[in-house]
C-alpha cells in the first residue's frame, strides 16, 4: 500500500485545479496588485473577482472580507483589535480553542486587558448556553470567542443560537471557523456571528493564506500597519497567487460539498465500525463517533491504556500512515493535547486523530486497521 495520509485537519493535499488557477499569477501576472499600471491593475483586478468570489458563496458583501496570512492571523485579528477597538473587559471562551485563539486570550488576561471566562463543559466537550446566557447579562462588554468545530475531537458548537444569544445581548461574538470552512455551508445573512475565520489549505487550497469576515456593524481597527492593502486594513504586499488559489479552493469546496461530505461520511463510519470489531475497548473521544453531530472530517480515538502508547504515531508512521494525535498530559508535562487534557481524559490512553478527505477510500482504513492491529498485537 502507498502511503496512507490520515491527517487532512492538519492540512489537505492542494487540488490540481486549484494550482492550475494559481499558476498565471506566478508566472505571468506578476504585478503589484497597488501599482497603477496596467500590469498592477490587472492583478488587482483578479484579487477583487477572489474576493468577490467568496465573498458570494458565504452570501455576503466582499467589503466585508479581507485576505489574511491564514486562520491565526484572522483570529489574532479579529480578537486583539475587537478588544482594543470597543474597550472590551471580558472575553468568554473555553480551554478546548486552538492555539491561535487560545494563546492569544491569555496573553490578554495575563496583560490585564481583560477577564478571562473559561465556560464549563460536558465530557464531550460541549458548551451550555444558560452559562453564556448568564455570564452576559452579569456584562455585556464581552466579547464570545467559540470555535465552530473542535479540530481535534470534532465537537461542533452551535454557533447559530450563540450568535443570536450574544447578539441579544449586545456583545460580540468571533468564532473559529477554520475546520468548518468548504466543509460546511456558511451563509452571513443567517449567521449573526461578527467574525468568523477562513484558511485555505484546510479545504485543499494552498498554505499561508486565509481571510477574516468582519461583519458591517462592528469594523476594527487594521491589525498590520503598512500599505493601503486590503482597504486599509491590512498592510504588505498582497499573496495573490494564494488569494487566487483561496477563492478557486472554496468555489470547489462549495459546488461539491453533498458529494464530498457523503463520500468522507462513508470513509469514516467505515473506520469507526472496524475499529469496534478489531480493537476491544477502544473508545472515540468528543462527538467524533457521532456522524450526525460532529465534524465529518475527523476521527479521535482513543486505544487501550498502555504504557507504549507513546510510540503509536510513530509506529504508525513506520509503517507509511500519516495520523497525528497526543494523549492528555499527565502530571507534571505540558505536551500532549491541552483538548484531551481540558476534558479530563485518561494519559495512559494513547488517542490518535484520525481526518479524512475526498481522497481516502476504504480500502486505505483497511490497512490502518491491519497495521494497528499489528502493532497492539506486538506490544501486549
Ligand atoms: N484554528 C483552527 C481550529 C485550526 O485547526 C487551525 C489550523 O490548524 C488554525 C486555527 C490555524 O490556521 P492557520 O494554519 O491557517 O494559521
């Protein structure tokens, strides 16, 4: 078997019509996007057809879109400029966002800018919106930062009632949609969130860009200080190859997604049925198992304790199986998955994360699923 690539939540394979569109913009328009000349104007031209593009496929207005270095630059942007911007004093999350939202709120807590709100959560990591409820009306100069879908264990948030709720309170609400992007449908005159977040290589597009939706109602400050670039807001000589390739990634996320979504639904109820025969004890952490209420792409599963569980990604990865993962952090260290760890699960249990794409078939989780038996098999 060829390599088997299992980690499509840490990046996807770039599609070839996506590099097809890319391609003129490396090679023969190579204007800047600012000069007035024709050579700039023509690429400038192509930037605002980009943005327009998605723009329209998330039913919004392309004055709200601007193009980023990827998700964590559009969260850093989003959060740090919504609180200095409105004088905001709270902001309520939980200790399952990743890293680029995460890191980014303590650094503010621990500056003294605000007060930080971990929400409670369920041992799937679900949030309780009577919590929020009542944390805004305590006050409202909050801003909700809530990631649509756990990039590890794929719990999904319901990001639509916390929109409405946040908004009736007058708060502001930034939510982490990276996972969820050309996945699932987004449509910004449904969705009353302020921000949500976009990254190209998470749907098969190319790395290092992204954008930030800033909703009409509460504009920011520019985060990048510079040029004119992005109206303004965000200085530096635009990615315009990645910003071509973005929009053509999301076009094709966005015409395919049924057929995706069902292909990948197939793939990984698949996995989660051999895994239950060949593994006993295994166990599925989040929502991950549940097709119905999870992010369809991912996978997290939990194998039996062991003290060898350390070594399971690299034996997989021995053996030409790209997954990713990390076990709760046991006492004392601080790597592994801070997720699993905020939930409370077991160390000794090695938890791998499993993502699909468009591109993985049966026959690839048969193989997982002979070399992991292979491997439990071996350490026992
Ligand atoms: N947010 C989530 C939920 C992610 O999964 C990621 C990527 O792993 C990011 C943010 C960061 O995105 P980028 O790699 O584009 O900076």
């Amino acid at each position: 078997m060829e390599k088997v690539y299992l980690d499509n939540a840490a990046t996807t394979p770039l599609d070839e019509a996506v590099f097809e569109e890319m391609k003129p913009y490396m090679l023969n328009y190579f204007g800047n996007p600012s000069s007035i000349h024709s050579h700039g104007r023509q690429v400038r031209a192509a930037i605002e057809k980009a943005r327009k593009k998605v723009a329209d496929l998330l039913n919004t207005s392309p004055s709200e879109i601007f193009f980023t270095s990827g998700g964590t630059e559009a969260d850093n942007t989003a959060i740090r400029c919504t609180v200095e911007e409105y004088g905001v004093k709270n902001i309520i999350t939980t200790g399952l966002e990743h890293h680029a939202v995460l890191h980014t709120v303590e650094m503010l807590a621990k500056r003294g800018d605000v007060n930080l709100h971990l929400l409670d959560l369920d041992p799937q990591g679900r949030v309780d919106l009577n919590q929020i409820d009542e944390l805004l009306k305590k006050d409202p100069n909050t801003l909700v930062s809530l990631m649509h879908a756990n990039n590890e264990i794929g719990t999904l948030n319901d990001i639509d009632a916390i929109a409405n709720l946040t908004r009736e309170h007058g708060a502001i609400f930034h939510t982490d949609t990276v996972q969820t992007m050309g996945h699932f449908k987004h449509d910004l005159q449904e969705l009353k969130a302020n921000f949500i977040v976009g990254s190209a290589h998470k749907f098969h597009g190319p790395k290092g860009v992204g954008f930030l939706y800033v909703n009409h109602e509460r504009k920011i400050h520019p985060f990048i200080h510079g040029g004119a670039q992005e109206r303004n807001m965000r200085g530096g000589t635009e990615n315009v190859y990645g910003i071509i390739g973005l929009a053509k990634a999301l076009e094709l996320a966005y015409s395919h997604m049924d057929e995706h979504r069902k292909h990948i639904e197939g793939v990984k109820q698949y996995m989660i049925d051999q895994l239950k025969i060949n593994i006993d004890g295994v166990e599925f952490n989040g929502t991950s198992a549940d097709l119905d209420n999870s992010l369809y792409t991912v996978l997290n599963v939990s194998l039996p304790p062991s003290d060898d569980n350390d070594m399971l990604l690299f034996n997989l990865d021995i053996n030409g199986i790209s997954a990713s993962g990390g076990s709760a952090c046991s006492s004392g260290s601080n790597v592994g998955s801070h997720v699993l760890t905020a939930l409370g699960s077991d160390p000794m249990r090695g938890a791998i994360r499993f993502s699909f794409s468009r591109f993985n078939t049966k026959e690839q989780v048969d193989y997982v699923i002979s070399k992991l038996n292979e491997i439990l098999t071996i350490r026992v």
